[in-house]
C-alpha cells in the first residue's frame, strides 16, 4: 500500500461504538486493493472449511480445496490427516486436480512422486541434476484441525485458537449432533458481487420479511436473535410450528469469521463457505449433511427446493446491493441496533484486520 492508501485506510478502519455504528464505507466493496488485502489479512489469517472426514476415511484418500486463490491438498496419511499446499517443489505443478485416492503424491506436471506425509519419494531423471538429493524436498505442511467431522486449515500459524472460534457452538445445538451427519450434496453459486455483501446479508435477519417470505413464515420473526461470541456470530429463531417440513425446534445459524456458516436445523446440517474470486466475484459453496433417519428422504427433498429457493433471494438482492455500491451516488449508512448486530460484529472484526496495515 502506498501513502495515500494508508491515509485512506487509516480513516475507516476505528472501531465504531454499537449503537452508533455506520456500517464500512462503498470503497471496501469495490476491485482494487482491498481484493488483496482482504485474502492476506483475513482469509489467510483464520479458519477455513476445507473437507469433511467422511471424505477422507481411507489412508490415501485426499481433498483438493482453494482458499484464498492459495492450492491446498488434505489427505489422510497412517498418522492422521495432514494438509499441504497443493504445489510441487518443483515448478510449482499440482499434485492433483481433484478430489482422489493414491498410494503418492504424484505431481501432474512431470511426475515428481510425494510420500503422503508430504517427503519427496523420487523424482524423474534428476539424478542427472548434481547435487539434487530428494530428501531436501518436502511439500510445505498447513495448519490443520477437526470439529465436529469438519477438516479446518489455516493458512497462517498465527491464527487464533479453533478452541476459541467456536467454543459454545456444540453444547448450544444439543441434542443436534453435527458428528453424526453424512454428506448428502454440494451445489457451488458464482455471484456478481465482493465477498463481503453476501457474507453480510447472511447476518441479518433485518431483510426476511421483505426478502424471503417463504422463510419469513417458517421462522418466527419475533423470536428472531442475534448472540455475539468473539469469533462468532449465532442468530436463532423459533420455527414456526405447524408451517414446514423441519421438525419442530429452532433454526440454529452460526457464522464462524470470516466466511464460514453452519445453517443447524433439527435433522439438517447446511455448510456455507463463501469465497472471494477475481474480478469482485464470489463463489459460494452449500454442503449438506444429513443423519439417517425415516423420514430423511422427504425432508432432503423438500429441504433442498426450500434452500434454492431462499438462496435465489440471496443472490438476486446481494448483486443488487453490489451494483448500489459501485453506484457511486452511496458511502456508507447506519446499522439497526436491533436487527444487525452479527453485522456490526463481522465489520469491526474486519477494521481490526484492517488495522494490522498501518503502521504501529
Ligand atoms: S512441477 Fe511438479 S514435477 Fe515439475
Ligand atoms: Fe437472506
């Protein structure tokens, strides 16, 4: 960043009382250099969904993911899952393109072979190469946790503790247990806006009435909340009794910073990972995991007509406020104290981040 940035910065990055919060200024939504600084300073220094055990259950499975235009490569080795950079220490080749099993890492450029505890095995005709010794070379290991059969990397050692990102969470869903769900479907949604309008319009429940009416009846607005941790945001409701297909209970909705949720309803979990692409895109992935149970094939159905239905909502209203936002003729508004406090609570974390840029 140059001078001018970090004056520019500089002037939106202090933390805004609650009750009196703006919400951060058009700038911050548009290509340029926040593209950048939001994956190095944020996507890069947190937790990021990136597999599921139950894709990884034999040694030798492994999961190919991006997260912050950063490769990764989880596999299950003899000693536990391990995560890698996705980059041969070669010419910076992949080691895989998609999710597989093998007995080695073999990168798909010129074969150098891997061990999948991350050593290099052997490597094509370089012992033509003087001085080339293989047990100079390892894949670089990543920062790897598991919660709940969920495989979590960090990018970046300095993160915080998981412990802490999502302590609470587990003990507050009971008698929902998230450990025992299967893997049901994947569906991926490229939007036209920046990352952080879609992530915000998840932590509100402000835009339901207007937005979601079907949601809007199978939730009880009134009983609608918002409770803030200091990694996470949670939102509850009641579901409306006798309205949908869900059983009876409440809508559990976690947003773990910066860009991962778990949408909890009796019987269902919904992962969201949203993430940024270039050219102020966002690609957002909805993983669903349900128990066995009667009952489990009818409400799959229904749950899935339902989802699609409420994430149509989303996108059409997200890229609408992307286009108000690049409209110039907008920089920044007011927050409702009642209804947009997972909000403010993302924001300040993200000028916290912010903050990291200027100089002490
Ligand atoms: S880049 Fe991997 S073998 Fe050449
Ligand atoms: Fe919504």
């Amino acid at each position: 960043m140059n001078n001018r940035d970090l004056q520019a910065l500089a002037k939106i990055v202090q933390p805004e009382s609650e009750a009196f919060a703006h919400t951060l200024p058009a700038v911050v939504y548009q290509p340029g250099i926040y593209d950048t600084v939001d994956q190095t300073q944020i996507l890069h220094r947190s937790w990021q969904l990136a597999a599921h055990e139950s894709q990884l259950q034999t040694v030798g499975d492994y999961v190919v993911h991006e997260v912050a235009d950063q490769p990764v490569i989880v596999v299950k080795t003899e000693q536990g899952l391990k995560a890698f950079h996705n980059v041969c220490r070669h010419r910076a080749g992949p080691l895989a393109f998609e999710n597989g099993h093998a007995k080695t890492l073999m990168c798909k450029y010129h074969g150098w072979n891997y061990h999948l505890t991350g050593a290099l095995k052997s490597a094509p005709e370089m012992h033509t190469t003087p001085g080339f010794d293989v047990s100079r070379y390892h894949l670089p290991e990543i920062k790897l946790t598991t919660w709940q059969s969920m495989v979590f990397v960090a990018l970046n050692d300095g993160v915080p503790e998981f412990d802490e990102v999502v302590d609470g969470i587990v003990e507050r869903i009971l008698p929902i247990d998230m450990g025992v769900m299967n893997f049901h479907r994947r569906d991926e949604f490229v939007l036209d806006c920046n990352w952080k309008v879609y992530v915000e319009n998840y932590l509100e429940g402000y835009h339901l009435p207007h937005v979601h009416p079907g949601l809007n009846k199978l939730l009880d607005y009134k009983s609608y909340q918002t409770e803030l941790s200091k990694w996470h945001s949670y939102q509850f409701s009641l579901l409306d009794q006798g309205t949908g297909f869900y059983d009876d209970g409440q809508a559990h909705y976690y947003f773990i910073y910066p860009n991962t949720m778990l949408n909890v309803l009796p019987n269902r979990l919904q992962t969201n990972q949203v993430l940024p692409m270039r050219g102020n895109q966002t690609k957002v992935i909805f993983d669903y995991y349900y128990p066995d149970f009667e009952g489990k094939d009818r409400l799959v159905l229904q749950d899935q007509i339902f989802s699609d239905e409420v994430q149509d909502e989303d996108v059409m209203i997200c890229e609408a406020v992307q286009k108000g936002l690049d409209s110039g003729s907008y920089d920044k508004g007011r927050l409702c104290l009642k209804r947009e406090m997972g909000l403010y609570h993302f924001q300040e974390l993200v000028r916290a981040a912010y903050r990291q840029l200027l100089p002490s």
